[in-house]
C-alpha cells in the first residue's frame, strides 16, 4: 500500500510460503486436513480393511473359473462359481437364438457397436455416415432374419439377449432423438394446434410406467389392428420404448431451450434467417450442447429399462439370464450369474457417461472464455 | 436531405404489450442516408420503436414501410426486409458457438446463398473495416465487450444493408470501450449509409445526427437538428430530461 503522494513501485510475483504441490501436501489438504476430516478418513480405512480381504477371497481366491458344476457344489458358497459364465454364456448372450447361427448376431453386434463407436467422433459426424448407418442397420437385420443369401430364417420371438438390448436401446435413442427436438420444438410453438399436440403427448406418455406403454403395444394395440393385419411383437415394443424416451427427452431438450437467451434468437432473426435456419445454425447448438450431461442421463436410463421387455416375453439381457438360470444345475450360482449381467451393463452405462464428459469439453470450445 | 420517397415509414403506429400502450400513434418519415439519434428515459419506447423496423416487435394498429415494403404477417417480406436491415443489439448478441468469422458468414452463407470462400473474403473485409481482423479466429467471449460490439457491427454489415439499427449500442461496455466502438459507428455515419441509433451518447448525436429525437411514455415529444436539439428545447420534458443527463 502506497502513502499519499508516494510514487507507485511494482511489486514482483513471488512463490507461496507453504508448498502446495506434491503428495504430502495433497494427502494433508484432502485427507487429513482437520480432526473430523482424519477421522473420516480412518473410518474409510477401517472399512476397507475389514470387507475388502473378504470380498476377494470370495471373488478371486476361492473363485471356482472352470465350468465344473461339482467343484462349484463344493465351495459351498465359500467362493463364486464363475463357472456358471462359461457354461451359459452363450444363452446369456444370445438367448434363444439358434445355437448353430450364433455368429449372426454376434458378427450384427460387433458392427452395430463399432458404428456407435465410430459415431462418437466429432470428426466423423458427416452426411456419409448416416449413409453408413443406413448399410449397417440393413446388414444388421439381414444377419438377425436371415431368409437371404443362404442364411436360414430366424423369426423374431427367438431373438436375444445383448443384440436384442444393443438394437432396442440404439434404434430408440436413434428414433426418439430427433422426435424429441420436435416435440421439444412444438411445445414452444406459436401454433396452439401442435403445441396443444405435443404436450398431450409429452404428458400422456410421462404419466404411465414404461411397463405400462410396452404392454398396451403387446396386448392391447392388437386388438385395434384390423383383423388378418399383424404387426411384429418386436416391432410394436421398439416404437412403444422410443415413444416413452422421445416424451423425457422432449422436455430435456425443451430445458436446453429455455436456457438459451431471447437475443440469440433475435441476432438471428435480425440476419434474415428463416425459423429452421435460425434452429438449425443459432437455437439447436447451442441448447443441445447445454442438456448434455441430461440427455446422457435419459439414454442411459433408456439402455437399462430395455430390460423391462422381459415382461412380454422378450428376451434381452437379463430375459436371457432368466433362461439361463431355468437350468436347475446352476440356478443357486445365480449370483454370480447376475454380476456378469450387471457388469455387461456397468461397462455399457460408464463409457457412455465418459464419453457425455468428453463430448461436453469439446463441445464447449466457445463457451468458455480461456 | 429530405428526398422524394422515405426508406422507412410510420403512419400512425401504435402498439401494446398487453394493456401497456407502449407506442402511441407514431408518425415519422426517415430518408435514405438519414442519420437519427433516438433518446429518451427507459420505458419510452425508443427501443421498441427500432425493432418494429426489422419486425422484432409486431404494431397492431397503423402502417409501417419499410424500403417499400408495408409490414404485414408476410414471412417472405419480413425475411426480405431484415437482409436490407442490419441490427446491432445492447447485449452483442454474438453467436458464442461460432467463431468470430462463422459469426460474420452465418447470414451470407444461408441467407444470402454465397460460396464460403467469397462470404469468407467479405466478412474479412468487414473485420478490417471495424480494426478487428486479427481476432477472426476467436470466440466471442474470448473478445472484451468493445471488441464484441464491433464484430456485431460487423456481422450487421456483411449483407449489405440499406438501414442500420443501433439499440444502445454502447450502453453495456466499461467505459475505456465505448470510444471503440462509437468511432466504428462514426466513420460508418460518414459513408452515407440510413441510421437509426438509440443511445445517450449526445457527444456522438451532435457529431452525426441529422436529427435527434426525444421519446416519452410512447410518444415523440420533440425532434430537430442536434444544434436546436440540444440549444434551443422546445418543451419542458426534453429540457427536463436534457439537465438530467448531460450534468454529469
């Protein structure tokens, strides 16, 4: 602080008194940096040290890994039979699908997954590839019906597990998407006609439990279908789930476009750009990027109510898991049967939540003042 | 200056935000090449008055022309108003997921249908012309405000319009920016180009202006040259709202 009429002198930066950088200083700052802090920290330790040597015993050391249905019975629950992976895996992930043909939809899977992969990429996101989504989707339901090129005809009732929850999951998400910035569209609508429209549906469909929308698309839009005209189970359920994620994402995205200022709108409108000009290039961009870590949300939570078509008699993931564990022989390992199950979803569900944090930062490029 | 034909028109216009009159009977003529400062206290309606120009504000009742053209709910002769009228907003209005000159092509690309690389030569001319080309590359909010406000000005530019808007356009920069961006908006006055500027910059209207015109609850209470403006008031309200901010 410089006295009246002293003339100013810069003072030049120097290093902080204490080290704040290293390990010591980190464990001191994060870990042990009051009494109440310390003795959290050793409770974690206390509860570590007590249940983890237990749960790796049972995992690993006693673990029988070989499908030996006797060396399982006689752990006696003392150690995970993680034999019953190998012996069903093949049911688990492909349910009932003809044993010989499993290579189908093992080889549509691998494509499918590769193309969601591929998808990611910012880089990528150019008009050939929804080309290739086009060529992907029809090799995929050439590989799964067969009926051509030699490949014998698998009716849809024996489709399952992972391909069927990979398909009812990406064919959702990639339907509801765009239906979803409609509607979310819509609901603003100056239009009372589609806006009254489109928050019938949002509210209808939020209203009921998916369990609800995948039964009435089993059994009661049937009745309604004119007689002789039948339209696939399978196909039913798929546009009952993407209806159900379209109505959570609609208000998701309708959030994004709250969020967006009034100017940007009118910057745009200012410049001559039509309504679809203004949404496309100005509106969409900007709110999408907003709702990201949401969006995400919904397609996760999407991926896991898959499962739910269990209850009309579709076997995905977990339906195949069912089937599996029908098999007396093995139905007490059925623990270990669930973890596999759990973990297929768990590595699904986390690289989706990675890859909504990447997509977040390198979307943000603009947004952020550095 | 006062040519045959007027480039904007307002024959009795009058608007309402719900039961608020907020524009009241307005009647005003400006000529191409007019250069207008519009003042008045907020709430007068001095903004609302510019953006029923471009149609981002709707009259009810009265007839507005713009370039020729009567404002109506015709979206085709909206759009084709707004390429002939540039606008530059109090908050920027930057586009903050495009760069700088994405902000500047976005318009000349989609509206005006011209190839990238000659939108691209364009919006660099427009960039030199506000002394901001070095930037181009950027994202808005890596640019301070004063910066920001001449990007917007030239993104307003890059169509070539007749007519520009200004709405406060240095009402939300610190102080050491409004220079920058008043001189830009100066030397863009002095080509000849039709302005209509809301502002308190009476600096800048006496300079510029052709003529000034003072707002009040909706109405023009008085308009004249800057000279007689701002010597010689006629009403009391304009003297009234004079001493209040040319004292400081």
């Amino acid at each position: 602080m410089s006295a009246v009429g002293e003339v100013f002198q810069l003072i030049p930066p120097r290093a902080p008194p204490v080290a704040t950088e290293g390990v010591l200083p980190w464990l001191r700052r994060n870990l042990f940096s009051d009494l109440w802090n310390t003795l959290g920290t050793l409770l974690v330790l206390a509860l570590l040290a007590t249940y983890l040597p237990p749960l790796f015993e049972w995992a690993a050391w006693n673990a029988v890994a070989r499908p030996d249905n006797a060396a399982c019975r006689a752990l006696e629950h003392t150690g995970a039979c993680w034999g019953v992976v190998g012996e069903k895996y093949r049911l688990i992930l492909f349910g009932r699908y003809p044993y010989a043909e499993q290579w189908r939809p093992l080889v549509a899977t691998a494509l499918m997954i590769a193309l969601l992969a591929a998808s990611c990429y910012r880089p990528f996101w150019k008009r050939w590839l929804i080309a290739l989504w086009i060529v992907v989707l029809a090799v995929f339901f050439v590989l799964m019906f067969g009926g051509a090129f030699g490949l014998t005809f698998v009716e849809t009732a024996r489709w399952g597990g992972l391909p069927l929850t990979i398909m009812l999951s990406t064919l959702g998400l990639v339907t509801a998407f765009p239906l979803s910035v409609l509607v979310a569209l819509g609901r603003r609508s100056r239009m009372p006609g589609i806006r009254t429209l489109c928050v019938l549906y949002v509210e209808l469909i939020r209203g009921v439990p998916l369990i609800s929308v995948l039964f009435m698309a089993s059994f009661m839009f049937p009745l309604f279908m004119p007689a002789g005209m039948t339209i696939d189970v399978l196909l039913r359920v798929q546009v009952g789930i993407s209806l159900f994620s379209a109505a959570y994402l609609a208000e998701v995205v309708r959030g994004g476009l709250q969020a967006l200022p009034r100017g940007q709108v009118e910057a745009a409108q200012s410049l001559g750009l039509s309504y679809w000009q203004t949404t496309r290039k100005v509106v969409l961009p900007q709110a999408l990027r907003l709702v990201v870590p949401a969006i995400m949300n919904t397609f996760i939570g999407t991926f896991k109510d898959t499962s739910l078509v269990t209850i009309v008699s579709l076997y995905d993931l977990t339906g195949a898991l069912q089937l599996a564990l029908g098999d007396s022989d093995w139905r007490k390992f059925f623990l270990e049967g669930q973890l596999f199950v759990a973990a297929i979803y768990f590595v699904c569900c986390f690289a989706m939540s990675r890859y909504s944090r990447w997509i977040e930062r390198h979307l943000n490029t603009g947004t952020r003042r550095n | 200056m006062q040519t045959a034909t007027p480039i904007i028109e307002f024959a009795h216009v009058n608007k309402w935000y719900g039961q608020f009159h907020v524009l009241r009977d307005i009647d005003l003529s400006v000529a191409r090449g007019e250069r207008i400062v519009i003042c008045g206290p907020s709430g007068s309606g001095k903004s609302t008055l510019i953006r029923c120009i471009n149609r981002l504000e709707e009259h009810q009742e009265g007839v507005l022309r713009v370039d020729g053209v009567e404002l109506t709910d015709d979206l085709k002769a909206i759009e084709a108003i707004r390429r002939q009228v540039g606008m530059v907003f109090q908050q920027f209005n930057l586009f903050p997921h495009l760069t700088v000159l994405e902000n500047l092509t976005l318009a000349p690309m989609w509206v005006g249908r011209i190839p990238k690389r000659e939108a691209d030569e364009r919006a660099m001319q427009q960039l030199v012309r506000v002394k901001i080309a070095e930037q181009a590359a950027k994202y808005p909010l890596q640019l301070s405000g004063g910066q920001q406000q001449r990007v917007a000005i030239a993104r307003a530019l890059c169509l070539t319009p007749k007519i520009m808007l200004f709405d406060e356009p240095t009402s939300a920069l610190d102080p050491e920016m409004i220079k920058e961006v008043l001189d830009v908006m100066i030397e863009l006055a002095n080509q000849g180009i039709t302005m209509l500027c809301v502002t308190h910059e009476m600096g800048f209207a006496r300079s510029v202006a052709d003529r000034v015109i003072f707002m009040d609850q909706g109405q023009i209470v008085e308009q004249n040259t800057p000279a007689e403006f701002f010597g010689n008031p006629k009403s009391e309200r304009t003297r009234d709202f004079l001493s209040k901010i040319l004292a400081h």
